[in-house]
C-alpha cells in the first residue's frame, strides 16, 4: 500500500481530488490510475471515518477521461466518509 499515490499528494494523484466533494478525499486515498482508449480506472484503498481501511475498484468505458476522473474521485472520497460502526 505504501507504493501507492496518494490522493492530492504524489505521483499520478498529486493533481487530482483538489476541487468540489472529490477533495475530501485527500490524504485519505492510495489509489492507483488507468486510462487506455475509452476507458479510465481508479482502484486503490481509503480509510474511513472511523478507521476501517476499504479496497475498490471503478472503471468507465467509452467516455472522455476529463469526464469521468473527478467522478471516480468523488466515488473515492466519499467512501471515505462512510463510518457504519
């Protein structure tokens, strides 16, 4: 896990989870990126509210990568605020 970027800190996420709800998730995501012609991906972990540590896997086909990171970057960030304890 450690080798994973981290959301709005390094690598291919340092420049991303900055704006609207999707920045919740900084600091909080490690998630590694993936475009290919038409399809785009994010899966990684993030730690919750109340601590737990969730794995997930998002991807998009057919549709322009601008559209669709900061979708799966607010599914990301707003995993992170779930706490069902």
């Amino acid at each position: 896990m450690t080798g994973l970027p981290v959301a709005g800190g390094d690598g291919t996420l340092e420049d991303r989870f900055g704006t609207g709800t999707a920045s919740a998730g900084r600091g909080i995501v490690r998630a590694k990126t993936g475009t290919l012609t038409g399809v785009t991906a994010l899966a990684g972990v993030v730690t919750t509210a109340d601590g737990r540590l969730l794995v997930f896997a998002t991807m998009s086909n057919g549709r322009s990568p601008a559209d669709v990171r900061p979708r799966l970057d607010t599914f990301a960030a707003t995993l992170g605020a779930c706490g069902c304890r």
